[in-house]
C-alpha cells in the first residue's frame, strides 16, 4: 500500500472543516470521508479549535493568551537590555565628570 503525499492546509481549509463537522452533525470519521482527510488530522484541528475557544485544563492558557505571554516576554527582555545599557551609561559618563 503506497503512502497518501502529505498535503498542507491553510487555518481556514482547517476551520471550515471544523465547522463542517459541527453544523452537518456527522461524525468525525464520517465527515473526514467526505472531505478526504484522515481522521486523525480532523479531531486534531477539532481539538485546536476548541483550545482556542476556552482553556481545556485548569491554569492552561489559551492561545491568545499564549501569544500575549510570548510578546510580553520579548518585550521584558529588550526592556531589561535597554535598562543594562543605560546603567552602563551613566556609570561611564559619571566617571568621566570627575
């Protein structure tokens, strides 16, 4: 049996998948038949798309919440950076004014 070529999707194939499965209220595997898709891959993007919705476990973040943790901390570390420098800075021109 020769293997499927791996296919990619974009998030809208995916959502509208999803959708699918919810509005026809079919099954997973049925409305995987009907879009040619695997099973497996159809209850992942369900999954995906109900962690995004609500938390699936007590104190786990949601996406939103995982992206705004992420930039929250890019920008701690570039703020931290910048405090270093200006340390730094102030330090060296205050040697020199005496």
């Amino acid at each position: 049996m020769s293997r499927r070529k791996r296919r990619v999707f974009t998030e809208e194939q995916k959502l509208a998948a999803v959708e699918h499965v919810r509005s026809t209220g079919k099954t997973v595997y049925q409305a995987a038949q009907d879009l040619d898709l695997t099973e497996t891959a159809l209850r992942r993007w369900i999954a995906e798309a109900e962690r995004q919705v609500r938390p699936t476990a007590a104190g786990e973040l949601s996406v939103e919440e995982r992206e705004e943790l992420r930039r929250l901390r890019r920008e701690n570390q570039r703020l931290q950076m910048e405090r270093d420098f200006l340390k730094k800075a102030a330090a060296f021109f205050a040697k020199e004014s005496s």
